[in-house]
C-alpha cells in the first residue's frame, strides 16, 4: 500500500483507497479481517535461541577443560566417573540454562507491559487501544506528546507540530496541514499532510487515517535504523561481572596450586587434574550474572503487579538509593477526578451540586436555584467551557468514561449541566500547554467568529483588556483584577482548583492571518470557575513513609501556589510551613538557594517543564538521587534527566514515556514509594545471596588448599566437589533470590549510589565464613581419619564422606543466615521464605541418597554414617545456627516475648 503517493491524494482519496469511512472507521468485522494481514509491529534484531542459550552452558573454559579430562578419564578406565561428572555437568547446565531462559523471558515480558496505545475511531466510537493492533484504514486521535503509531495521511490538525528526527535527523519541529496541496515529488521531510511511525507530536492534536503499518511504514523500510534490542546492564551487573573475572582468576591460580602441590606429594596426576578442574568449575561463580538477572527481572514483575513498570532495568538498583521524589501534583498526588463547585463572575457566584463525572446537577446563587443559561456572562462561560474543550465523556450504563483532559471533562460537565451540549464549528484552536498555562479556539457562532480562551487567572488576566461588570464591558484595571484575584486566593485556600474565561468577537479575514499573540490580547475577562481535585486515599501515608525513609517528597505543579499549599498540607508534603516556591521564584535564586529551598520549603507551584528540569540538576549536582514524575511532552527533558524518570500511564503522553525508567500503571504517587520498597529489598536479596555463593566458593577452595598446604590427603574427590556445587550452588541461591523483604527496609537511610556490594562489612563477612567453612570441613575430615586409623580402616571413604557431608550441611545452614543481615531466620520467620525451605530439604534429600544408595556410594565413594559421625557433623556445621536458635528460645522464653511482634512489622 505504502508505494502509493499519498500526500498527493485528497483526504476523501485516501479513505477509498484504504476502505475506510470519515467519522466512523473501520467495523469490527473489518478489522479483524485485517488483523489477519496486517501486524503493526517492527520486527526486532535477532532473538536468542533457547537450543543455543543451551548450549552456551558448556562453552565456559573450565567446562570444556573438565568434559575433556572427564573424557580421557573415561578412557583409561573410570567409565562410571567419567559418566557420573557427565551427568552433574549436564544437569548444572539445565540449571543455568533454566535460569538464563527465565531472566530472557521475564525481559521480554517487562518490554511487553512498557508498550505503546493509540485513541483510533471504529465502528464511530473512540477507543485506546495497542498500537500493535492498529489496521489499515483506522482513524487515529493525534495529541501533543504522542508518539505517530504507524505512518498516516492527516486528515484534521490543529496547530500540529511533529518531531521527525528518528527519520529525517532534523530536531526542529515541522508544521503539520492536513489541508496541504503537495507537489509530486517532495522528500518525506516536506510531506506535511502526513505523520511517520516513531515521530512525535510536539504541539496541536488533530486526526489521521493508517496507510501503512508494521514493517511497510516508512521506519519499517529503513532497516538501519531498526535497532537492535539492546540490554542495558546494571551498575550492579557490570560491577559482578568486573568481579567475576578477578575470581576466575584467583580461582585458577588456587586451583592450579592445589593440583601441582598434590601432583608435587605424589597424588595420582589424573585425579589431581580432575579435581582442579573440578574445584575450578565449582568455586567459579559462573551462575552469579544469571541470578542477578533473574532476581532483577523476578522483582520488576512483582513491581508490575503493583502498578509500577519499569522500563530499563538499571531503575530497579537505583530506586534502592533514591533520596527525593519530585512529583506533580495534579493526578499524581491527587485523584485527577474533578468536579467544578463553584462559578463567579464580577457580581455573582453559583454554587454547584454533583460529584465527579455525572452530568446532573444544579446552580444556586445566594437567592436560590439558578439557570445560568438565562444569563448572558454565564452562559457565555458555559460555552467558553464546552467549546475550548477537547475532553469527551462515554456514558455507558456500567460507569462514566472521559477521554482527554480531566480538567476539561470537568468542564465539559459543567456545560452539561447548564443544558449546553452541541459545539460551534471549530476553525482553529491554540493548543494548551504548561508553559502557555491557557488554550484558545477560534469558533463560528452563526454568522460571526470568536476566540474564546481559557487558562490560569492570573496568566489570562494579562491578555484581558475589559472585564464583564454588571453586564457591560469595563476596564480591567487593578480593582476589578483584585476582585478575582481576592476571590482565587479564598478558593485555592480551600484547595480547589482556579481556571478564568475570557473571549472576544474576531473579524472573518483575521482568522486565518492573525498571528497566536494578536488573538490572544484583548480579551474580555468573564469569569471564574473552582473546581476540586481531592488527594488520593493513602496518599498521606506514602508521604510519611518517605519521611521515614528518608526520602525527601516534593512537589512541583504547574497550579496556583494557594492550591498547591493547601494540599501539600492535607498530605503531610509541608506541616507547619506556609512558604511556597513559585516559577518566578526560581528564575531569582542562585543553585545553591534553590537547593535549600527544594529540600526545606518541599513545594513549587505555577512551575513551566524547564524549571523541573534546573530542580533535578541543582539536586543531583549536590549528591541527591532524584525521582521525578512527568506527564506533559514538555516534562520529557527532565524526566529523562532524573536518575529515575517516572512517567504517567493514565494521562501521561507516550514521549514522556519512553523517556522514562519508570511508567505508573495507576498514576499514582504511593506506586512510586512502593517502587522503592521494592527496589531496596531487591537489591538485599541480590547482597543476600553473593554472601552466600561467595562464602560458600571461598569455603570449597580453602578446603582444598588448606589440605594441599598441611599436606593432608585429598579431603574430597573431584565428583565431590562437583556434587557440592549441584546440590547447594543452585536451588537454595535462587531461593534465596526470592526471600521477602524483611522488616525495617522503609526505617533506614536509602543506600549511597557509589557504595560498593561489599560495603557494610559484607566482604569480611564473606571470607570469614569461608575460612570458618574450610577449618570445620577439614576438622570433619580429619576426626573421621582418626576414626579410621584406630578402627584400622585403610581408606579414606569416611573420612571424605564426614568432610563431604559437614561442606554440603554448613552450607545448607549458611543459607539461612544470609536471608539477613540484621535478623536471625527465627526472627524473620523461619518458613517465611518457603521455597528456601523447599530448596534446602530437596538439597538434604538428595545429599542422603548420595551418602545411603548403595549404587551411589560405590559412584561417589561414600559410606553411611553413624549416629555419632552425625552429631560432629551437626554441632561442627550447624555451630552457629544452634547459637542462635538457643538465643532466640532464651530471649523469647525467658526475657521479652514481645520484640519479635515488633520485628515482623
Ligand atoms: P501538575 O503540574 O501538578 O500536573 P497542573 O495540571 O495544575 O498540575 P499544568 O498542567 O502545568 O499543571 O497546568 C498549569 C495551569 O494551567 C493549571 O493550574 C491551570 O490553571 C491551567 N490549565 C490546566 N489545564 C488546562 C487546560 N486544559 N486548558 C487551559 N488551562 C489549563
């Protein structure tokens, strides 16, 4: 379809061209035959395939060292060993590979839940859907902020500006005409009556009917441009895998010491060699950048599920070290659920009834009920509110559904409910943005033409030159505006939200010639209306878990400073402190003041995009890791600047969007201090389990080097060491992943972004573990050699199997220490985390067969214990469990029963 020249092609062309009607669309029936042919999706860069991620598994040097070592074993006769190390090796290799599969899917998964969704017409009825379901022939809503969703022919545009770069490099906005008479050959650059997959709207709004979707737009046909999917790593991750080689290598020259000191002793070479690899492969924390990636991807979707999405996965460790949270206040802070209470002109003021959305209700002056179409200023600012309005309202029998703006769906209420329902024929319309704080349309009233205008009181009032008093234009002069003013101030201490109407009767030949500044000067004030915005429910508590947290909120809105305060108040934000940081204020203050004011003062008000954008800079510029919310396609810049840019599902636009870390499915400021819950516990249980993959790799490799240096015996087999890392490496380091987070984490500090995964004292912890697992693995070792020379047993089965057995079981209880770093397991719930429980018994279980089924022991050398080899083995690697389970009775018994309610907050 798309090697048809569709700017040369009427509006009226292009419908028969792609079978579709003006002001209806496409029928159901229609589009589904359509989605047969069509999909609006670009393909991406290759995909990993699950058959090679598996076989990947076995590409790790020290794997393919060992499946040749096990092969020439195999050979000279220990066929059973060769088989058995094939079978670990195989199964270590599922794990990884399950692990790695699941991280990839559950990325997929995340990009999915971030995707894009476009307002199309069908079957006469406006609806959101995905952009990937979008056809052929359906007629798309166009909003400033929107991202073009596949290439259209415009066929209605207002004031439309669109970004082309991602196509024609240019960043200046071009001007949109879906009246535009085009010549034959012009480039994509000058096609104006059209809209391109992957540009964005930067002004206006207007309408366009799909001509090409998918990989037939014209950002199709450019594969070069198609990235591929790229994973970003984290911070965390690149620091693991910068770590990962520096153990690889410690691990190797260890390992290589070992084999050559026992080769040194007289060791048998090919077992020596065996089991350095063997060590190697095992104490390498090989599965280390899988799990990461899993437990990042496993809490992004748990984040999903409470309403926040995020979008690049490096914003799920930076959460954890958020100091501030910027946010706006309308929708975010507040329910974005307007309802107009009251109206005034010069010498009058209505009150309203009705709630929300609904369109019954009555006006009531100070005498009584009141028809506010029988008056001429009234009902002139009932038709400013109905017509300078792009809201719409789906009133279906199950419940009342706005499209657009809710502070224009208010509006459009509040017509209703004076009896107004039909517009005027719209000419031309100034769109309203946060800079401009106002809107305009030109509209035609019979046979004359207006512009009526609506915006911020005080914004407007320096377009108006005549107020209407007592039915007649006057002079706006300083006591007439005071009269406003005075009134705006009592409103907006009540909370409610302030918006002016003004107009004025425009020549014919102007409409079109006049620049946007002419038509808007002039004007005649008409009024005001106040409306409220209740805060959300809850919201006061996510603010007093911030403070908690000590994270600083702040917000920042485009509204009137009064509004702002009194709800800042309501929700806790400002207590006792009555100042308010304005627009106006910012451009005055130095960085430096500014700074203190943000954190002191904690509310900005009648602020435009760029002074968000200097608030993020002035607060990361002294060390603050800032959260801001955006929704407008102005706030993208700072959004995208701040370490964590949150933007809005519902009312946000899809440019703020995507230059976003972070969508909120509800909108809803509490989702932002869920997301740092979230993200903190996130990254304990990411420092939980590297404290136990290390200690317990540390643990494995000092055994072995210990024994080659004290010239012990081998402690265990290669197939040993190998078992150890199955059986205690996989599961349990998973499940540890998944640990709940524990009590307090919204009671701390947030994290700094530059401390270190070792910090706190972790890497002491770790190695001290280590060594303790290494002294009581060969203390194990050699009670069960004593054992064994004074009951004249001349091998050194139970002495492996008794160091074997206490490596697997201190590793097993070391799991449990480290679902804290604060609390013991008994605190924290000792089967809270359930699937560690399920890990580790799986773990035991399989440990018994090894050391009981007579097939296996004669595999893995083996004997089976007595009652008092198991009583070392316990009390040795259960040493410090036991200790804390004793104070745990002791302190719950005997001193305070009541500490751990307080724990398990
Ligand atoms: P926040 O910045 O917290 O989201 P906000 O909606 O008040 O709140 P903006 O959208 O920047 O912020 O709006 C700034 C001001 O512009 C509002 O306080 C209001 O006076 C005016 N305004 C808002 N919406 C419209 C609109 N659709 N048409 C005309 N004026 C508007």
């Amino acid at each position: 379809m798309n090697k048809t020249s569709w700017w040369q092609k009427s509006i009226a062309d292009t419908f028969k061209l792609v079978k579709s009607e003006p002001g209806y669309g496409l029928s159901s029936k229609e589009v589904e035959k359509r989605k047969e042919q069509y999909r609006n999706v670009l393909e991406e860069g290759t995909k990993k395939n699950p058959v090679l991620m598996f076989l990947n598994q076995f590409t790790e040097t020290m794997v393919i060292v060992l499946l040749a070592a096990t092969v020439i074993s195999g050979i000279i006769g220990a066929m059973i060993d060769a088989i058995t190390i094939m079978a670990i090796v195989i199964i270590n290799a599922v794990l990884g590979f399950v692990q790695e599969y699941r991280a990839e899917k559950s990325l997929d998964e995340i990009k999915k839940l971030a995707s894009p969704y476009a307002n199309v017409l069908r079957a006469g009825k406006r609806v959101k859907i995905p952009a990937e379901d979008l056809v052929p022939g359906d007629i798309v809503f166009l909003e400033a902020g929107d991202k073009i969703p596949a290439d259209l022919r415009l066929i209605q545009s207002y004031s439309l500006e669109i970004e082309e770069s991602a196509l024609t490099g240019e960043s200046v906005p071009v001007e949109k005409s879906a009246q535009a008479n085009l010549e034959k050959d012009v480039s994509i650059a000058d096609q104006r009556n059209m809209a391109f997959m992957g540009t964005s709207i930067t002004r206006g709004n207007g309408q366009g009917v799909v001509i090409a979707t998918g990989m037939q737009t014209v950002m199709g046909e450019i594969a070069s441009l198609i990235k591929e999917s790229q994973e970003a790593q984290t911070p965390l991750q690149q620091r693991l895998d910068q770590l990962g080689k520096i153990l690889i290598i410690i691990c190797l020259v260890v390992c290589a010491m070992v084999t050559a000191m026992g080769i040194y002793r007289g060791e048998d070479t090919l077992t020596m060699f065996m089991a350095g690899v063997s060590l190697a492969v095992a104490a390498i924390p090989e599965g280390l950048p899988a799990i990461v990636t899993v437990v990042l991807a496993l809490g992004v979707q748990r984040m999903s599920k409470r309403n926040a999405i995020v979008r690049k996965l490096p914003a799920v460790e930076t959460l954890g070290c958020t100091t501030v949270i910027c946010s706006d206040k309308t929708g975010t802070l507040t329910q974005n659920q307007m309802t107009v209470k009251r109206l005034a002109i010069f010498d009058k003021t209505l009150d309203i009834e009705g709630e929300g959305y609904n369109k019954s209700g009555s006006f009531f002056s100070a005498e009584g009920k009141f028809n506010p179409k029988k008056d001429p200023v009234f009902n002139k600012i009932l038709e400013v509110a109905l017509n300078c309005n792009n809201a719409a309202i789906a009133d279906s029998k199950r419940k009342i559904e706005i499209q657009g703006d809710p502070t224009e769906a208010a509006l459009l209420v509040l017509a209703m409910k004076g009896g107004l329902e039909e517009r005027f024929e719209k000419i031309r319309e100034i769109p309203f943005d946060s800079e401009r704080k106002k809107m305009s349309v030109i509209v035609k009233k019979g046979n004359h033409y207006y512009i009526m205008v609506k915006g911020a009181l005080d914004v407007l009032m320096s377009s108006c030159s005549q107020v209407v008093k007592e039915g007649n234009d006057t002079k706006l002069n300083e006591n007439n505006s005071k009269y406003f003013l005075d009134l705006q101030e009592k409103w907006a201490s009540n909370a409610l939200r302030v918006l002016a109407f003004a107009y004025k009767k425009i020549d014919s030949k102007d409409i079109h010639k006049i620049s946007d500044n002419e038509l808007e000067s002039d004007l005649t004030l008409l009024g005001i209306a106040g409306m409220i915005d209740p805060p959300r429910p809850n919201v006061d508590e996510s603010v007093n878990q911030c403070l908690d947290a000590g994270v600083v909120p702040i917000m920042i809105t485009g509204d009137h400073p009064i509004t702002a305060l009194a709800i800042a108040k309501q929700i806790g934000i400002t207590n006792d402190n009555d100042e308010v940081v304005t627009g106006g204020d910012i451009d005055n203050l130095n960085d430096k003041a500014l700074y203190r004011k943000a954190m002191s003062t904690r509310v900005f008000a009648r602020v435009s995009p760029q002074h968000k954008n200097r608030i993020v800079k002035v607060l990361q510029e002294r060390r603050q890791v800032v959260a801001m919310t955006g929704d407008g396609v102005n706030d993208a810049p700072a959004v995208k600047s701040a370490d964590i840019g949150v933007a809005m599902a519902i009312s946000g636009t899809e440019v703020t969007k995507e230059a976003s870390s972070m969508v909120l499915a509800d909108d809803n400021f509490s989702t932002i201090v869920v997301a740092v819950h979230e993200g903190r516990s996130i990254y304990d249980n990411i420092r939980k389990f590297i404290r136990y993959l290390l200690g317990c790799n540390i643990g494995e490799v000092l055994v072995m080097f210990l024994a080659a240096l004290l010239a012990m015996p081998l402690p265990l087999l290669p197939i040993q060491i190998l078992w150890v890392n199955l059986v205690t490496d996989g599961l349990p380091a998973m499940a540890l992943g998944l640990e709940p987070a524990e009590p307090g984490v919204m009671k701390r500090k947030p994290r700094s972004k530059d401390e270190g995964i070792f910090s706190n004292g972790l890497g002491k912890i770790i190695l001290l573990r280590g060594i303790f697992i290494a002294i009581i693995t060969l203390t194990a070792f050699t009670v069960g050699l004593a054992y064994s020379q004074m009951h004249g047993i001349d091998n050194l089965d139970l002495a492996r199997t008794m160091a074997f057995t206490t490596l697997v079981f201190a590793q097993l209880f070391y799991v449990f220490e480290c679902r804290s770093e604060k609390f013991s397991p008994f605190e924290l719930g000792f089967f809270k985390n359930k699937f560690l429980v399920i890990a580790v018994s799986l773990s035991v279980m399989m440990h018994l067969t090894v050391i009981y089924y007579t097939p296996l022991q004669e595999i893995f050398r083996t004997v089976p214990l007595d009652w008092w080899h198991w009583g070392i083995i316990i009390i040795l690697s259960g040493l410090q469990f036991i200790f804390r389970l004793l104070t745990y009775i002791i302190q719950r018994v005997f001193i305070n029963r009541n500490i751990y309610a307080k724990i398990r907050l």
